[in-house]
C-alpha cells in the first residue's frame, strides 16, 4: 500500500485540541487540580486570581442593637501562563516500512490516519510527563541550563519563596519509617486546614511506594488503590512531579492553582510534510503556569 506523507497533515488538525488537552493534562497534577476547579482556562500572559478571606466574631443577641464585626479581605494573585513549545523532525523513510509490519502484525489496516495518530499521541505523552516535572521542579535560575526545568518557576520554588508552615522545622519529619514520618506531618498542620474536605498530601510517586511497602513490612493489610494516610482521613496525592525530592505538601487543593490557555489559535499541535528537506516537522504550541496561593495554609516537610 502507498504512504500518502501529503495527507497527515489533515488527520493530525482534526484532533489538534484534543492532543493539546493530553499534553496538559496528561499528568497526576494537571488532572488532580482539573477536578478540583484549580484550574483556570483562557488565560494569555498573566491572571489575577480573586482571593477572598472573612473572619467571624459571633455576639449575644438578647438586644435591639448592631454591633458590626468582622471583615471580609479581597487580595488578588497574579498567575503566569508561559508560552512552551516542543519541536521535532521526523525522516518517514526509515519508519514507513517499520510502521507497516507493525500494524500487518495486529490485523489493522495500515493507514496514514493511524501512524499520524500514534505517532503525536505518543509525543503528547511524553510532553505532559515533561510537564509534570516542570509544574514542581521548575526553577528559572537553579534549573536555568536544564532544556524543561527551566522555563518558569514551580510550585516548589513558589512554596519556598512564601511563608509556608514548616512542619517538624521544615527539614525531616520526625519518625523511623516513612509512615511515621507522614503521621507526623500530619499532626504538626494545624487541623484548620487538615478537618478541610480538600485537604491532601502531595508525595513523590516514589516516596507513596516505599510507604506502600513499609505498610507491608509491618503486616498492614491496605489496599494500594486506598490513597488515605494510614490511621487518618488525610487524602495521599502521589505525583511524578515530586519523585526525587523527598518532599510533601500538606494543604488544601484549592492553594494549588494553574493556568493554561487552550483556547487560542496560537495554541496548536500541528504535523507538516516539508518537501524541501522531506522530513515531517511535529510542533506543539501550549502555554502553562503555576500560582501557590493561601501559601500560608500549605505544609512543607522532607521525610
């Protein structure tokens, strides 16, 4: 069967914005917040976030009078989008006969549709575990050489930079196993944020499995799939983003935000056949941005 380079193009912008979606949101992170509404759409350049605070002072109502109490605070956070893009050049000529064993071997028809298809989502995977990384690690001037840490400052550096609550003076949390440590994170936020419904803990992936495995060491039956501290009702976020850190977070969701665009022209994941040097350039077009808010109300420690 002939392979119509000319006709990828079409099959790659029809499903333009639906790439763009799993490059974003193709992580833990993204996803976590998605579903919590911490995330704002549309935004180019930079947003303000509308950040409301009250207090309450309740008074005895045996008289006729009002005695006014009480304030309700309106601050704004400034969120950043950053315009990202991810480039590559691909010779077909090597692939094509490659590709086409491949899908003889599964009973598919080969088509141009269906390489255009794996060919993008699988670069899309790959970008959103990119943007995992960058949404915590990312440090402009720490990372200022690295070809993804560097683009914007994560939540890591944010958090660092802000008064955030030290847990067991910031460093290691007190405890022998990993279970210990986290308990003791725990208790040491103060129970205004963790009696929260949003409430959670970020950890490492890596950190959430030797958990896992400690649990067992001391034969604790609990599923893997039960993402809830052991003897708590505090939520675990296990992410990528923090795998090699050895950090936590203990805060409500609703502290972590980000902003991405998604809805611009300029926002595109595009495929083209260049007949000058017969390579197909694959280009993704996205922005993305981080904002720590109420940093105040978030926990930091190392276990």
């Amino acid at each position: 069967m002939g392979f119509n380079i000319s006709a990828l193009p079409q099959y790659v912008d029809q499903t333009s914005k639906t790439l763009l979606v799993d490059t974003v949101f193709g992580n833990q992170t993204a996803t976590v917040l998605k579903n919590a509404g911490s995330v704002t759409l549309g935004v180019k350049g930079q947003y303000a976030l509308q950040l409301l605070s009250t207090d309450v002072a309740l008074q005895n109502s045996t008289g006729c009078g009002r005695t006014p109490s009480g304030n309700a605070n309106f601050t704004q956070a400034i969120i950043t989008v950053y315009p990202l893009k991810d480039e590559q050049n691909l010779c077909p000529k090597p692939l094509e006969n490659a590709w086409m064993v491949q899908y003889l071997t599964k009973g598919q028809t080969y088509t141009e549709a269906l390489f255009a298809n794996e060919i993008m989502q699988a670069r899309a995977a790959k970008i959103a575990q990119e943007n995992e990384k960058l949404l915590w690690q990312g440090d402009t001037v720490a990372q200022s050489g690295s070809t993804t840490l560097g683009k914007f400052d994560g939540f890591i550096k944010q958090i660092g930079a802000g008064a955030y609550i030290p847990l067991t003076g910031g460093t290691i949390a007190s405890g022998v196993t990993v279970i210990e440590k986290l308990q003791a994170a725990f208790l040491a936020t103060p129970s205004k944020i963790t009696e929260q419904a949003d409430a959670v803990i970020f950890l490492g992936t890596d950190v959430f499995n030797e958990y896992n495995v400690a649990l067992a060491n001391k034969n604790i039956y609990k599923p893997t799939e039960d993402h809830y501290l052991f003897g708590t009702s505090m939520k675990l976020v296990p992410v990528d983003g923090l795998n090699g850190t050895r950090k936590i977070y203990v805060g409500r969701l609703r502290s972590f935000q980000m902003a991405t665009d998604l809805l611009g022209e300029s926002e595109k994941a595009t495929m083209e056949y260049s007949i000058e040097t017969q390579n197909i350039y694959m280009d993704f077009h996205y922005a993305l941005g981080v904002k720590p808010v109420y940093v105040n109300e978030i926990g930091v420690a190392t276990v």
